[in-house]
C-alpha cells in the first residue's frame, strides 16, 4: 500500500507539472504520433507489392502492430531508462537514490515516468479495431481479460530486457550504446516472426524474447492456432523475464562503486 500510495502521488504531481506546459506535452504527442504513422505507412507501402508475405495479410500485420503499441506504450510510460547509464551512474544521482528507503528501481521508474506514452494504447486500440474489422473478427466475453493478461505480460518481456540492460551499467560505469540497439531489434517484434529465419527466430523468442511483446500474443486473437502455445506462454516468459531482471538489479546495486573517484 506504501508504494501504492506514493505511485499515485508522484504521478499527481507529474501530471501538474505536465499540463502546466501543456504545448511542450502536445508537441510530445503529436511526434508519437507521427513516428506511429510512419510505421503504419511503411507496412501499407509493403503490401502496396504484394498481397501476402509468409502467410500473413496486410490487415493480420496490422493488427500486430496495433497490438504491439499498446505494451510499448505501457513500458514507454513507465520504464523511460534510455538514460540511466549517463544520468545514474556516470553523473553519480544514484548515490542519492541509495539513500532514499525505498527499492532503487520503483524510485528510477517514479522519477522517469512519462504518462502521455499512455495515448499510444489508444492509438493501439483504434488500429486493432480498424484491423479487426476488416478481418471480421470475432471474440467472446472473456478476451478483454485475456488481452488484459497478454498485453501485462507484453509490457513485462519489454520492461525486463531494458532493466537486464541498465543493470549492466553497474559492473561497467562508461557511457555504452546497447540501449539505442536493444530498441531497435525490439522494433522486430512488430512482425511475425516466421519471416525471418530460424536464428533470428530463436533469439527473438527465448533470448531476446521481443516477440511476445506482438506477434505471439496478437496470433490469439487472430485464430491462429499453431501459434497457441505461445500466446499462453506470454504472461509466464514476461513474469519469469522480469522476475530474473529484478534479480540481477539487485545484484547489481551491490556492485555500485558512487560517481566519486
């Protein structure tokens, strides 16, 4: 219940400070938008040559990607870590984070929040409708919930790969690059992983497991059957990932030698 409480005044207080600028948090949109935009062009563009691609339409694409948005804007909303190697280690503001009686990750994820990435669920939202439709789809009373548990699960597998990586910055406190790269082999996970080949495959769905954020969970309600077990294993890698992350964290914080020299 205490952090329970302190979420919700920190994210009180980031919602003051937000509107208090309200074009800076319009801007911040619309770029999200545009970016959102783009990769949906990009897939149109694709399908503007061809008609199928490994068994997969244009609409059943699109509605992966508007899955996969909604996760990716939950994470975006709640684990903005791009900078934790510069800000908390190499500037030294973990030391005041250590001091601080509350766990060290839950105080970054308070700090680092940005709750107008939460309009990409939205986003998300409007493009599984759009593709939906197109695709008559049909669900039953119980995949709200089940959306629900797939899209907590999406979010945990793209939390924990980014708090695997952050946590490296504790045994190795020079400015690294992983973060920029490990976004852009997430963006892979927007498309069925069956396009690539079996390598890639395999690192996209137990090593690097960016493919349960989209494609995995989104074949559910495609009725893609062969794809089943996969989809119910969503929850369990996400949980199973970010429990593992948490772990190496904490391990990590144990390693931390200050910013002093």
């Amino acid at each position: 219940m205490k952090y329970i409480g302190l979420f919700f005044q920190y994210a009180a207080q980031y919602m003051k400070t937000r509107l208090t600028y309200r074009t800076d948090m319009i801007v911040e949109i619309g770029s999200d938008l545009m970016s959102q935009a783009v990769n949906f062009i990009f897939i149109l563009l694709v399908f503007g040559h061809t008609t199928m691609i490994s068994g997969w339409s244009r609409d059943e694409i699109i509605f992966i990607y508007g899955f996969f948005l909604v996760p990716f804007a939950i994470f975006g909303a709640f684990f903005n870590i791009w900078d934790f190697n510069d800000r908390y280690i190499v500037k030294g503001e973990m030391d005041r984070i250590l001091t601080r009686p509350i766990h060290s990750l839950f105080q970054i994820v308070l700090e680092r929040m940005e709750l107008e990435s939460l309009f990409g669920v939205i986003t998300g939202t409007a493009v599984m409708i759009y593709a939906g439709s197109r695709l008559d789809l049909s669900f039953a009373w119980y995949d709200p919930f089940v959306m629900v548990l797939l899209v907590l699960g999406g979010t945990l597998v793209y939390a924990s790969i980014f708090v695997l990586i952050a946590s490296i910055s504790f045994w190795s406190d020079s400015p690294t690059s992983i973060m920029p790269m490990m976004y852009n082999i997430g963006n892979y996970g927007r498309y069925p992983v069956n396009i690539y080949n079996n390598m890639i495959r395999f690192v996209l769905t137990w090593i690097l497991p960016f493919a349960f954020v989209g494609v995995y969970p989104a074949a559910y309600f495609l009725g893609r059957e062969e794809w089943y077990t996969y989809a119910f294993l969503t929850p369990v890698i996400g949980l199973v990932f970010f429990l593992f992350s948490i772990f190496m964290w904490n391990v990590g914080v144990t390693k931390y030698r200050g910013a002093g020299n």
